[in-house]
C-alpha cells in the first residue's frame, strides 16, 4: 500500500513540476504580447489583460503547492531551533497535520465555489470562459497541499 501512496505523491508532484513552469511560460508570452499590442502597436489586446489575471491566480496556488512539496517556503523557525529533536518531530507533525486541515479545508471549499459557478453560469468578461474553470485551481490547490502535507507526515523524520 505504501507504493502506491508513493507513486500518488510522485505523480503529483511530476504534475506540478510540468504545470507550473508551463503557466508561467504562457503567462510570460500573454504579457509580453500584451506590452507589444499596447506600446508599439497601439492596438491593446482585449483579453490578454484578463488572461494574464487568470493564470497568476493559476501560478500562485500551484506554485505555492510546488513550493510545499519541495520543503522551500518560507518558514519562521525561531521556536523549532529552540526544541529538542524530540519536541521538533512533534511540533513538524502538528504542521504537518495542520496543513493537511487546510488543503482538505481548501478542497471542500474550492469545490462548493466552482458547483456555484457552474450552477450560476458565471463567465469571465473578455474571454467568456466559465468561473467554475478558473476556480477549479483552489480545489486542485488543496488536494495538492493535503497530498505533499500527507507524505511529509507519514514519512519518517531525519534525525
């Protein structure tokens, strides 16, 4: 059972270490062409402004979830350098299972916002895609942090 756990994990991760850089690309290229439309050509785009707003939201949930999995957020560990290895393994499993609280917070919530967006029929302004697309990052978002948060738990520490 253990593997296939492993090989969920692994593959969530292999899904964010592909999806993340690729958005940023894109979102590279839409505001780029959106500096050209606006400053040389003097024809600003319509929805590049839109586009770009949509995958920023897309690159700061996944990237954050990215950032988790591969332990290099940001951390104020002041108190954690104080404890003792036996004190630190705790409170790290406190985190542990505090995060996973939050991506399962996260996912449950995330879907009852994108069922109200598609229930509503709610579409973007410029480019008229459904709300309930562009919100679907939040559910995603955490079952990727439960995912990493799991692991991170059930692994046993370094000493």
């Amino acid at each position: 059972m253990e593997s296939v756990l492993q090989r969920v994990f692994s593959g969530a991760k292999k899904f964010l270490d592909i999806l993340v850089p690729s958005i940023f690309f894109v979102l590279l290229l839409v505001i780029t062409w959106q500096v050209i439309s606006r400053y040389i050509l003097n024809s600003p785009s319509t929805v590049t402004e839109e586009l770009g707003r949509l995958l920023l939201m897309w690159l700061g949930v996944l990237g954050s979830a990215l950032t988790w999995a591969e332990k290099k957020h940001i951390a104020i560990d002041i108190v954690h350098q104080q404890l003792s290895d036996t004190m630190r393994a705790r409170l790290e499993k406190l985190i542990y299972l505090c995060t996973t609280f939050f991506g399962v917070l996260l996912t449950f919530g995330g879907l009852h916002l994108v069922q109200n967006a598609f229930r509503l029929s709610q579409k973007t302004p410029a480019l008229g895609i459904s709300m309930g697309i562009v919100y679907l990052v939040v559910p995603v978002g955490g079952v990727c942090f439960s995912l990493f948060s799991l692991q991170f738990f059930l692994t046993p520490q370094e000493g």
